[in-house]
C-alpha cells in the first residue's frame, strides 16, 4: 500500500527504540568521521558520513514525531512484553539462535532436525509424534532438492563429519 | 534472427523450461500466501542459485516474480486477505464475487488478463530499454547518483509511514552497503580490525535477514488467525467478459508499464492507479465499484502484472532497481559478476533477450497454472502458518550458509531478522535497507569521481549538477521530491491548481 497511516498513539517500545536510533546514528556518525576525517571531499568516509548524517537527522526527525504522539495509558513494560516481544517470539529467536550456532558443529541435518521438531512441536502443538513426522518428511523433501536436485552444499558439522 | 535465438533459449532447454515452469508454479503459491512475499522467495532463491549458470539462475528468478505478483490476487479473492500489497485492490471486488460464489470467475479472469497485462509489459521491455540504455550511455558520474538518490527515496516514500522512515532506512542500507574494504584506497570502513568485515557484509544475507527471517518473526503474531474456506466453480472466463474488458485492460496495461518503469515504484502503486482510472472512467458498471466489479478486478491485476515488465527497464538499462524484487533481483546479477546498466546490453546484450524470452515464457505457465489446480492451491494455503514459519527459517540459514559456506553469515542473517522484526513493527519499510546495501557502494563511487572530476571544489561540483542538461533534469527531480515532503509542497500545489 502507498502510505499507510501512522497510527495516532505512541506504541509501546516506541519511544525507546527511536531513542536507540538516535544513539546508534550518533555513533554511526562519529566511526564515519574516523574513516578518514575531513581530510578530504572525495576521501573513503566522506560518504559514510553522508549516510550517518542522514540517518541522525531523521532520527532526529522520527523522535521528535513519537514524543509529539500521545502514550497510551497501557504503554508500558508490560504492554512492550505482549505486543512486541511475546514470549513466542523470544522463544523462537532462542530456536534460532541454537540452531545456528548448531549448525556448524553438528551440520545441517541432525541441527535442522532438532530446530524443526521444537519448533513445530512448539507452535503447532499438535504433540511430538505429529512433529516429529513432519520434521523427517520436511527434511527429507528440503534434502532431496537443494543436495540432490539443486546440489546445494550443505554444512558437514565438525563435531560429527562424515556420519551425515 | 540472432534475437531470436537468444530470446528462444529457455524455450528450447528443457532445464531452463523447468526451472520457468517451477519457479512460476513457486511463485504463485508463495505470492499467494498472506505473509509470504515475492521478495522474501527471491532473496531467498538467490542464495541457492549462487553456483549456477546465470541464464538458470534468471530462469528461475523471472518466474518467481511472474508468478508470485499474480499469486496474491488468489487469496485477495478467496479469503480476502491480498496476498501481497499489489493486491489490495484486486480484494476490493474480488472477495465481493466470491461472496457471491463466483470465486472460480474472478480467479479465471484475473489469470487472463494478469497474462495479458503481462504480455504488454515485456513489449514495452522489449522496445523501450534498448532505447534508454543507448542514451544512459551519455549519463555521467553525478547523473548515476542522483538516480540512485532518487531510487531509494522513492521506495523509502512511497512505501513507508514517514519521509523520515524512509530516509532513515535508506541511508542505513547504505552505511550497511559501506562495510568492508573501501575498493577505491583499501582503506577500512566500519571493519573495527575485523578481517571477516574487511570482506564487507553479504546482499543476500541482508536480503534474507530483513526480508526472511524478519517476514517469519512478524508472521508469528499472526498464528492464530482462522482459516477461511470458499468453494470455487467455473474457472475459464467468458470470452465475451475478455472482449468487453479489452480497451480498459489495454489502458491498465499502460498505466502498470509505466508505474512499474518508475524506479522506486512497483506493482502496488500501479495496481491502485489503475483502480482508481477504472473507477473514474467506466460508466455504467454491472455491479458497483467495492460490490463485486469485473472492471475493478480486472484493471489492478492486468496493471500488476504489467508493471513487471516494466520494472525491468531501470533495473537493465540504467542499473537502477525499480522496487524491492528488483533490488534483490539486481543483487543476483551483481552476485554472477554481471553490471546492470547502459551497458549491459552492449556487452551482453543475449542476457537481455533471454530474459526477454524467459519473461514470455513465465507468463504462459502463467494462464497455464492459474487455470488449474485451484482445488490443491485452496489446500496448500490453508498449510498453517507454524509450519511455514520453521521452514522458511531453515531455507533462509541454508540460503545464507549456501552463499561462502561461511557460518558468520547465518549471525549476520539472524541479526538483520530481528533489527527488520523490531523496524517493521515501528513502521519502517525493509525495502529501501536492501536498495541502500544494493546502490550504496555505487553511488559512492559514483560521488567520488564527479568529486574528482571537479577536482575537489565544490562549487565546480554543485555547478555541474545544474549545468548538464541530464544532471539537471535529475537534479530537478530530486529537488522536487524533498520539496513534496516538506509543508510549504500543499500550499504550492493548491496554488498552482488555482492558477490552472
């Protein structure tokens, strides 16, 4: 859609993130300007600099905007926690997280096993046999195409090469 | 006759014809699936086309965005959520008919047309790129910065919540884009004494951390949504319904082509303006606009699908990705070592004609595919969403790792994921980061030499911006795109109309 309206009130989070930034852009600027300074107009951070400026600006700009917005009354930490960042998504990005790190250790199917049957298990909550069906005819299906058809290299694992 | 060679290629390799067929099929299904973007499918699918010959590679690419631009007007009808943005409109009369139980009709004659509009689209591709590119040949340093300026703010614009949303993505994709070794002086930028970022940071796992795993994470609020079922009927259209939308689908198809030609503009924008000229324009309509009109549904997807076409201009002609799909699309050109832009069909001018040829070809799998297996598609969309999520996380980490085998760029990719989750959810558009990352390095370049060629003054730099009858023209519209969103733009607007 072209240009979806702001909604009215302050999000929960929001001003914080803006605040964040905010602080990010300052700091994208000052490593910007240690590049190479203003030693020069066509020297490597002249450019970078540029960006980071607008960047700070329109934080600037964004901030301004979400203080201007009135907070509503269940805007707070608790609200952040439901909305925002529900226990489902922490979770999830937790999965994630063991599943890359994972991956180069075990490899990719026996990680990929792991993240897709608690994840299934998790979100479909239709129990583990169900998940774990679906887990070994999903990687199954994954495998055949992108290692036999596509003939995607996929990660070995070090801990445990050549079982896999 | 040797045109005709290259645009027939993947019509005669029954490799290239599967990898159409399939990514056609690929995209009309993940088009089709609320949540699931054609742009999350091709950044995705780039990563895994990384060793490929590029004519495979494209094969498989055009049809993903052939194919997933239709796909979304499939649930728009059906369960009245669009698919994709583009197909906000194509809801708007589409779900009225089904209501009615004229699904099948509507999905019949969407197809038809969205080939049609298809078809229009690669002609303009076909006559007019080859014509910009002999003159963007004249374009200089400065004229490809400013086209890049104006790239990412019209998607940053036209896209997003705010000018200053949108300018802030932009410029961070650029800063992204700046990572790594300078290739001017190999002097260091953001690299911190870090020999993994002195290599830079990869597209595709920017792409597929914002696009990917950001689209996955914010799907998981949507979990619990019910699904709704239709009964579909009748698929094939009348062909009285095809003659008598043939002038307004012409005109859609116009309208799309240049919408989608716009760099920083895309289906969507052209799907809605064609709505709305069908609306001004067609008298008289057998059921009113909003209530179930054949001439709303057909005008928003014939112009969708157009635009495909058309967006491949900028992106082959002047290097200048039209809209995110395009981004990415021009990430994989830059991925199989080739440079889209003026010269590209100079140097390889084969690769344009396949492509030509390949975009054809995705559009007759096209009608082929959408005027079939209606039953299995309303099946595969009601496939729930837990199941979808943790597979795309999979694709998108083995996307990722397939690109240098390279296990830095799995983090890198879940680091974008959740920044893009946490952006996406204050209303900033992923879109302008991918263009920022995609144009950054060469609008840097690009401000460095003109820097260069004015020898470092200023004032000879800013002189030359105006002084050049293309830099000027640019310059003109890069001033008028700030100005339009500033507030003294309503006041000067009003006033003109006045005086008009």
């Amino acid at each position: 859609m072209s240009e979806p309206s702001p909604p009215s009130a302050r999000r929960p989070g929001e001003l914080l993130f803006s605040l964040l930034l905010a602080v990010f852009s300052v700091t994208a600027f000052w490593q910007s300007y240690a590049i190479s300074g203003f030693s020069g107009l066509s020297e490597p951070g002249v450019f970078p600099m540029l960006a980071s400026a607008t960047m700070l600006i329109s934080s600037l700009v964004i901030l301004r905007d979400v203080v201007s917005k009135p907070a509503t009354a269940d805007a707070g930490f608790a609200q952040f926690r439901r909305d925002i960042v529900p226990a489902r998504l922490i979770v999830v990005v937790g999965f994630i997280l063991a599943y890359v790190i994972t991956m180069p250790l075990l490899g990719f199917l026996v990680s990929s096993a792991g993240f897709l049957f608690l994840s299934f298990w998790y979100l479909w909550r239709k129990g583990p046999l169900v998940a774990a069906i679906l887990t070994v005819v999903s990687l199954g299906a994954i495998h055949v195409v992108f290692r036999q058809v596509f003939q995607v290299v996929l990660p070995q694992g070090s801990l445990i090469q050549g079982m896999f | 006759m040797e045109v005709l060679g290259h645009l027939a290629i993947s019509w005669l390799d029954p490799w290239l014809l599967f990898l159409t067929a399939a990514g056609t099929l690929a995209g009309i299904y993940v088009g089709a699936i609320p949540g699931l973007s054609v742009t999350m499918a091709t950044s995705i699918l780039i990563s895994f086309t990384f060793k490929w010959q590029v004519n495979e590679a494209l094969a498989l690419i055009a049809g993903v965005f052939v194919g997933g631009v239709y796909g979304g007007s499939r649930t728009a009808i059906l369960l009245n959520i669009p698919g994709a943005p583009s197909a906000i409109a194509t809801a708007l009369e589409g779900y009225p008919m089904a209501k009615r139980g004229e699904a099948g009709e509507a999905i019949g004659l969407t197809t038809v047309m969205s080939v049609f509009g298809g078809f229009v689209g690669i002609v303009a591709l076909a006559m007019f790129a080859p014509l910009i590119s002999s003159f963007a040949i004249m374009f200089n340093s400065r004229d490809y910065l400013l086209l890049g300026m104006i790239g990412i703010l019209l998607v940053g614009t036209l896209s997003g919540e705010s000018f200053a949303k949108g300018a802030f993505a932009g410029a961070l994709g650029v800063l992204i884009g700046m990572v790594g070794l300078d290739p001017m002086t190999a002097e260091g930028r953001f690299t911190f004494g870090s020999i993994t970022l002195m290599g830079g940071i990869p597209y595709v796992a920017a792409m597929i951390g914002f696009f990917g795993v950001a689209e996955a994470l914010s799907q998981l609020n949507n979990l619990d949504l019910p699904v709704i079922k239709q009964k579909i009927d009748r698929i094939i259209p009348k062909l009285a319904d095809v003659k008598r939308y043939f002038r307004l689908a012409l005109r859609a198809s116009g309208i799309g082509t240049i919408i989608g030609a716009l760099p920083g503009t895309g289906g969507d924008i052209a799907a809605l303006l064609a709505y709305d000229d069908a609306r001004r324009t067609t008298r008289n309509p057998e059921v009113p606009f909003g209530k179930g009109c054949k001439e709303g549904l057909v005008a928003p997807e014939v112009a969708n699908n157009a635009a495909v076409g058309g967006s491949f201009v900028p992106m082959l002609t002047l290097g200048i990705p039209g809209d995110a799909v395009t981004a990415v699309i021009i990430g994989a050109l830059f991925i199989h070592g080739l440079k889209p832009g003026p010269l590209l069909l100079v140097e390889t001018p084969h690769l344009f004609w396949f492509t030509v040829g390949n975009l054809v070809l995705a559009n007759i799998f096209l009608l082929i595919f959408g005027l079939t297996g209606i039953k299995i598609f309303t099946k595969i969309v009601e496939c729930p969403k837990a199941i979808l999520i943790s597979l795309i996380i999979v694709l998108s980490a083995v996307g990722t790792y397939a690109i240098q085998n390279n296990p830095s760029h799995v983090y890198w990719m879940l680091g974008f994921g959740v920044a893009g989750y946490f952006l996406k959810t204050y209303g900033f558009q992923v879109g302008p980061i991918i263009l920022g990352v995609i144009l950054g390095p060469m609008m840097d370049s690009n401000y460095r030499r003109a820097m260069i060629g004015a020898r470092g003054d200023v004032g000879t730099f800013l002189w030359d911006f105006v002084s050049h009858p293309i830099s000027l023209v640019l310059s003109i519209a890069f001033a008028l795109m700030l100005l339009s969103q500033t507030p003294v733009w309503r006041p000067i607007v009003a006033r003109l109309r006045r005086g008009s």
